[in-house]
C-alpha cells in the first residue's frame, strides 16, 4: 500500500495506474473518504466488497466525469438532466435506468446504474484520466460508522485494508452528511437517503 498527499503531482497518475491494474484507491470525496475501483471489473468489485464485508445483492455506485460519461451505461432522462443541472458537481446520487447495451460489473444483476459527480476537483480529474467509470462506496466496514481520516478508516478495516493499493490523503474531512440518493429510473423522483441535500429545504426536489 502506498500513501501519498492530495496536493501531490502525481496523485492522478498514481491512482488511474491503480484503477488500470485492477487495483483499490482510498480517496476523499465531498462527503467521505470512497474506495475506488473499475466499475467495469467485476475482479475489481470482488476487492472493494471484501475490504468492506459488503453482501454481493447491495448496489455499488460510480464516478463520472460528466452525464456524457453517465449516458454510456444508463438511460439520462429529462428529470435526471435537470437535476444533475441543478445539483451537479455536488453531493447528490442519481439513479438511472441502465442502458440494454452497457456492460458494467457493478450493474450485474441489476437493471439500474447509479452515479456521483462529487463537487471534489480530484474525483473529476479520476473520471476524466481513466475514461471511465470508478466505484465510489464508503470506506468503512458494512455496519459500521464510516471514518473522517485514512489513518482511523484503515483502523477499522484492520487486516482488509492490505486490499487497498493507493491511499489518497487530505487529512481528515469535517463532519458532512453523505450524498442524498434519487431514483429517477422511471423519470419521476424517489428519494432512497436523504443527505446533504435536504428535501425539506429551500434547495430541495419539490
């Protein structure tokens, strides 16, 4: 396991070599620190769920660079344009109905494709370098709190954090909800976690 700075030069580089070796990355989002990998990996989905303990039937996410990248692997209908207009880069989750044609180890089994475009200049720089989608899921054990830092996160993973290749450090992050998740798969909106984004709020879907 190598540990390198966010401000570092080759922090890009570094970790599209690891997502591209069908390695692990603990980096730092909008939200939380996420674990990384190759959505399109189904050996690189097998790591990340071990490191977290993680049933094979629950969803994993991804980063895109943008909903051009989103529209490769499922359907971009008209409310999810708008939202991703009105909340993207930001901490919001959007479901999607996933596109026939697409094939995507997160997606197995499943008939929806979900995606982040956090609010994080590194996590974009990600999408963009290795042109395609990486896992983005919380690092910490499955039931358990997640973690602020790289050092109390790798704490808590114990022996399964030897599964992670890269750590992307930037201290650790002040205290945020995690992204609100919405399922507009059938081109309505269905809240599934209400986070950063409140539905109460001014800024909210009503």
């Amino acid at each position: 396991m190598e540990i390198i700075s966010i401000k570092s030069p080759e922090a890009i580089t570094k970790s599209v070599t690891a997502l591209r070796s069908g390695g692990v990355v603990l980096y730092p989002t909008d939200t939380l620190y996420g674990l990384g990998a190759d959505a399109l990996s189904n050996e690189a989905l097998a790591k990340v769920r071990e490191i977290k303990g993680r049933e094979e039937g629950k969803p994993i996410h991804a980063i895109v660079a943008d909903l051009h990248m989103a529209a490769e692997y499922g359907e971009v209908n008209e409310m999810a344009l708008a939202l991703a207009s009105a909340y993207m880069p930001g901490p919001l989750t959007l479901i999607l109905r996933k596109r026939a044609d697409a094939v995507i180890a997160m997606c197995e089994g499943r008939d929806e494709f979900g995606f982040r475009m956090p609010d994080t200049q590194f996590c974009l720089e990600l999408a963009r370098a290795f042109g395609r989608p990486y896992t983005t899921t919380s690092a910490n054990l499955a039931g358990m709190q997640p973690d602020r830092s790289p050092e109390k996160i790798l704490a808590q993973l114990g022996a399964r954090a030897k599964l992670i290749d890269l750590v992307i450090d930037a201290g650790e992050l002040p205290e945020r909800l995690p992204s609100t998740i919405v399922d507009v798969s059938e081109g309505n909106i269905q809240v599934l976690r209400e986070g950063v984004i409140s539905v109460g709020s001014e800024k909210s879907f009503a």
